[in-house]
C-alpha cells in the first residue's frame, strides 16, 4: 500500500473536531462523523446546534448513538496501528542496540590503547636513560639545553570516565528524545478527554476568595461570614469543582505558576469536610502537593517524594474512573508526574483544589483553571 494510501485510510478514523482517531464514534443526520464527547461539547459551547463540517443546523438536538460499524473499523485501525508502532519501536530499539554496541567495540579499543599508552609512558618516566626519554617523545628536545631532566615525570594521560560520557551522550541523543515524544502523545490523547470545570462556591472555606467567573481561588487572611452548610470545608482552605464525575474520562488543567504551596487532584463526594482532613486514597482524595517551594509529594499510602527540577508551572489531571486511574502531568515539559493506578471508585469523583495558606504574601498567587492549547485552538478555527 502506497504512502498516499495509507495517508487517506488514516484520514476515515479521523474526528475532525479533535483531529484523533475516533472515540466511541456517532453519525449526525447529514452524513459527518465525530467522536461523541467533542460534538456533544461543540454544541454545549454554541447557541445552536451547528454542523462543524457542513454547517447544516439542527432545530432539535439530535439523539447520538453510537455507530458501531465505525466503531469496529476505528478499533481494527488501533490495532493495526498499534501493531505498526511496536514494530517500528522495535526497530528502532534493535538499531540502537547495534549502535550502542559499536560504541562499546571502539571504547574497548580506546580503552585498550590507552592501557598500552599508559604502560609504555609510565616505563619511560622511570627511566634513568634520560637521552632514551628524549628520542621518545620529540617535544622534549626543543627544551633549553642544560635542563636537569632527572625530575622529569611523564604522566599518562587519563583515560578515567570515558565509557560513561559515552553512555551519557547515548541517552542524550537516543532515548531521552523517544521518551520526550513519547509523553508529548500520551499528553495530546488525554486532553482529548477535557472537561470545563468550575469552582463550587458552596464548598469554599471561608478563607478562600473565588473569581465571578469561578475560574480562580487563592487565600485571604480575612475570613469572612458564611453560613456552614454540610458541604462546606470548615477547617482545611479547600474548595471542590462544582461538576461530578461517576463513568468515563475526564480532564483539566491548573495553574500553579508563581505559588510555593498548593494542593491537586479529585476527591469523592462522600468525603469529610468538617476539621482535619487527611489527604489519603483511604480517605477518598488522589491528590499530589507542593510544599516549601521545591518539596513535591503525591499523597498516596504511604507517601511518596517526587524530583521535579524545575517544578510544573501548569499541572494536567486526569481520570480514568473504569480504569481506577488518576494521573498527574508537567503540561510544559509534557511529562508524567505521577499516576495512582487500581483505584477503586464508588462514589461520584470531584475535582480538588487548596491555594493553601497566604504565607504573609509569599503564597499568595492563585490557582488558575486554564483550558488547554486545544481548546483555543478550536475557538481560533470557529471565530476565524
């Protein structure tokens, strides 16, 4: 099959909306194909219900369902590129191990010459025969005479760290590039799964200040008079995201830029809110926190340290509730920085946020909801 070929194949499976391969794909009225999620969110985020591919407008929104001869192509043309990917991994795994093994044959051969070098100079820096020392090496003979060469020491040149610089440089160049790449499309495939998020002004300590449009929280020294309805946290600075989630994926995205403390993740519906809280998976919250500036932790059972150098500026979440996964990840560096895997869920699952304490101003820049680079890549097609 021709490049070109293959090239259109692609573009079948392909939602023009996300510009992915379908998810549990649905057929409009007029003949145009889209993942369920993205057209149920394009015509959430418009007055009218609007073909993105026509622009044939419905009266009355469609019912989706899902089409299942689609359906079974999009899953064949997964495996089968799945199966692609894998061999072209391997591939390239079986050139880089013949690369690296070339490597080793010519640092064994370095090495072992400058074993032989080593032994031959260190022969001849004990040498009496000073005029035997200076027919070996033709530099010395252009010293000025009458030079008192029996302090002369010749010392072999090191050879010390030279498999490891070059072990260094083969991450480097090979696998720290595959592993970015990698990461940058697991990154791209779980935006796909973005969810508008609010803050739930029920649920906000009183500490807490919330934007109009419930996009951004941060802590106030001044507490002010609320009334303590069962929903919200009384002791802890914390506030949940208004929207719940009890099936599927979801996704959002957080701004921790300028902040030395903050707190992130979902919690269940069920959890307390009343006193000291306790940020355990037993408990009912998934979340990772910063601590003191650089002190980076994912709150599991027990607790487990994280080396982020630099720290994440903007921090992804992300939920599989069939699966049991939440997973956190460095949108700038688009990397993963830690996933909770084997969750078992049973109840409705919130977003969590706490901007922690003010700090006397240190820490007192805001948690942003902020959509991804999707989402504005959508907006700037449709206004355009």
């Amino acid at each position: 099959m021709s490049a070109a070929s293959n090239l259109r194949s692609e573009d079948q499976f392909l939602c023009s909306i996300c510009l992915d391969v379908f998810t549990d794909p649905v057929t409009t009225s007029c003949g145009h194909n889209f993942c369920k999620t993205c057209i149920s969110q394009h015509w959430d985020m418009n007055q009218s219900c609007q073909c993105p591919m026509c622009k044939e407008t419905f009266y009355t929104r469609p019912q989706l369902k899902i089409n299942t001869f689609i359906s079974e192509m999009v899953a064949q043309f997964r495996r089968e590129a799945q199966q692609k990917l894998m061999k072209e991994i391997e591939d390239k795994q079986e050139a880089t191990e013949k690369q690296a093994e070339g490597l080793i044959k010519d640092l064994e051969q370095e090495i072992s010459e400058l074993m032989e070098r080593s032994s031959e100079v260190e022969q001849l820096s004990r040498s009496e025969d000073h005029l035997h020392l200076l027919q070996s090496f033709s530099s010395l003979n252009a010293a000025p005479p009458g030079k008192d060469w029996t302090e002369v020491r010749v010392h072999p040149p090191s050879y010390e760290g030279t498999v490891g610089r070059a072990v260094a440089q083969l991450e480097e160049t090979v696998w720290k590039p595959m592993k970015k790449k990698l990461f940058e499309a697991e990154l791209q495939r779980v935006q796909q799964h973005e969810v508008d998020v609010t803050l739930d002004v029920d649920t906000a300590h009183p500490d807490l200040i919330l934007s109009d449009d419930g996009k951004q929280v941060c802590h106030s020294d001044v507490e002010k008079k609320l009334p303590d309805n069962p929903e919200r946290f009384s002791h802890c600075v914390d506030v949940l995201g208004e929207q719940s989630f009890s099936s599927g994926r979801f996704y959002f995205e957080v701004q921790v830029k300028g902040k030395t403390a903050w707190d992130l993740g979902v919690a269940t519906e069920s959890i307390n809110r009343k006193g000291n809280i306790k940020l355990r998976p037993q408990d009912g919250f998934w979340t990772v926190v910063l601590r003191n500036g650089n002190e980076y932790i994912a709150r599991a059972s027990p607790s487990v340290r994280l080396c982020l150098h630099p720290g994440p500026e903007k921090v992804g979440v992300f939920v599989d509730y069939e699966e049991g996964l939440v997973s956190f990840y460095d949108v700038g560096a688009a990397a993963l920085i830690y996933s909770f895997t084997g969750c078992s869920f049973t109840h409705k699952l919130h977003p969590y946020f706490s901007p922690c304490f003010n700090d006397g101003g240190k820490n007192s820049a805001p948690l942003i909801i902020c959509p991804t680079h999707v989402w504005l890549l959508y907006g700037a097609s449709e206004s355009s």
